[in-house]
C-alpha cells in the first residue's frame, strides 16, 4: 500500500516537473524568438510614446491652466482698478455739478452783492467767485488719480468763468461810481443785472454739469473723459489768454452793458 502511494507521489512529481519543464521550455524559446522580441520591443516604444505624449498633454493642460489663471488675475485687477477710477471719478463729478450750480442760490439782490464784494485785485485765491473754492481742490486731485492735463478742459471753462466774473465785477464798480444806469441798487438795475450775468454763466454752467455727469457716468474703463469731446461739441471759445486779454474783456464788457441796458429798457 505504502509503495503504491508512493509511486504515485513519484509519478504526479515527475509529471509537474515535466510540465514546468515544457511551460519554461516554451516561454523561453518565445523570449529568444525574433518576434517575441520585436513585439516586445514595439510594445515598449508604444507604451514609451503613450507615456511622452501624455506628459507633453499633460504639460500644455497646466500651461493652458496656468494661462487662464494669470489671465482672470489680470481681468480680476483690471476690473479693480475700474470700479476704484469710477468711484473716484463719481465724486469728483458730483463736486463738479455741485460748483455749476453755485450761482443759482442767488435771488437779484444777492448776486450783485456778491459780484460787488468779492475781490478780484488777487484773483487766484480761494474766494473770487462762488464755485471756484473747490476748483483748485479737483484739478488737482484729477491730476493725481488721472494723470496730468486731465483737468484741462475742466479748467478752461472755469478760466473763462473767473474772466467774465472779472468783467462784470469791474462792470458793476464803474457803473457805481458813474451811475449812468440810474441807481445800482435799485430792483430794477439789480435785475437787469443779474439776467446779464445768468445768460454768460449758464452756457459755460451747463458745459461744467455735462462734464461732471460724464464722470459720474464713467465706468472706469478706458481713458479718462476729461471732457474735451463735449468742448468740441459745445463749439467751446475759452479765455484767449494774457496776450490777448485786452482785446476780449473791452470785448466782453461792451457785450454785457449792452446786455444790461436791453433789460432796464
């Protein structure tokens, strides 16, 4: 019984040697056959060019990535940056209006008195006309936050505001002291006067709140609108300068006696 079973043992023994013999037998000559070694050869270059083409893919991704999110940084900025310059520029529009409208607080009496006592012997100061107060204040905050000139065509219309406010000042001392009119202070002198004033002020007032409504419009983007466009579409004349200076203000002052006179007849 012991020998049987032992025979057997032997046999099953010799029968898994022989069939790992043979297994390795052939998978050795597979590995030492040409094709074997061609296909194992393609399979790694496959798997080689799979593997280089999905690092490149996978490099362009975070590149494309990397792009998009410098990208939204730069729009996220420039979108700061926007809504800062818009806000900054709806305040400074808003004072702009605010100084337009500074003249029409003033009934008859009021704005003779006002063009009678305001000193222009030392005109760039801080009190020569109602308004002005606050016009160096923004031409100079604009410059800061804008950049430099683009508070020009704001300062223009009040350079010729503050220029014709020097005419009728002079306007109104000569005519005190000659009385040609009739009497200065008399309702109706006072308002002949004020209608003259009110028909140079209220062209340049107008040009001043366009301006500053722009501003407040504004969304921040682009270039500042200083307001040059609407000095062109007003057809805009501003104060000629010092050199001709003379000229415009005889100019100006005949114009507004003129003017006066029409009203008192």
């Amino acid at each position: 019984m012991v020998s049987v079973l032992m025979v057997k043992r032997r046999a099953g023994a010799h029968y898994a040697h022989s069939v790992n013999t043979h297994w390795w037998g052939q998978f050795g000559a597979q590995v030492a056959s040409p094709e074997w070694a061609a296909n194992a050869l393609q399979t790694l270059v496959g798997a080689g060019v799979a593997f280089g083409v999905a690092i490149t893919v996978l490099r362009k991704q975070l590149d494309h990535d990397r792009g998009l999110a410098r990208k939204q940084r730069q729009e996220d900025l420039a979108l700061a940056v926007a809504q800062r310059h818009a806000e900054a520029a709806a305040i400074l529009g808003r004072r702009a209006i605010l100084g337009a409208k500074a003249l029409e607080n003033f009934d008859d009496p009021g704005l003779v008195a006002c063009v009678r006592t305001r000193s222009i012997g030392t005109w760039v100061t801080d009190e020569i006309m109602p308004g002005l107060e606050d016009t160096h204040d923004l031409t100079t905050e604009i410059s800061l936050v804008f950049g430099e000139g683009m508070a020009s065509p704001f300062w223009k219309v009040w350079m010729l505001r503050l220029h014709q406010w020097e005419v009728f000042r002079r306007t109104l001392l000569k005519l005190d002291q000659t009385q040609e009119m009739g009497p200065t202070n008399s309702p109706d002198f006072e308002h002949s006067f004020y209608n003259a004033v009110d028909k140079r002020m209220a062209k340049t007032s107008a040009i001043l709140k366009e301006i500053g409504k722009s501003w407040v419009r504004w969304d921040g983007t682009g270039t500042f609108p200083a307001g040059d466009a609407i000095l062109g579409q007003r057809n805009f004349e501003g104060w000629p300068g010092h050199r001709e200076s003379a000229a415009w203000a005889e100019a100006e002052r005949a114009m507004f006696l003129r003017d006066i006179q029409e009203g008192l007849t």
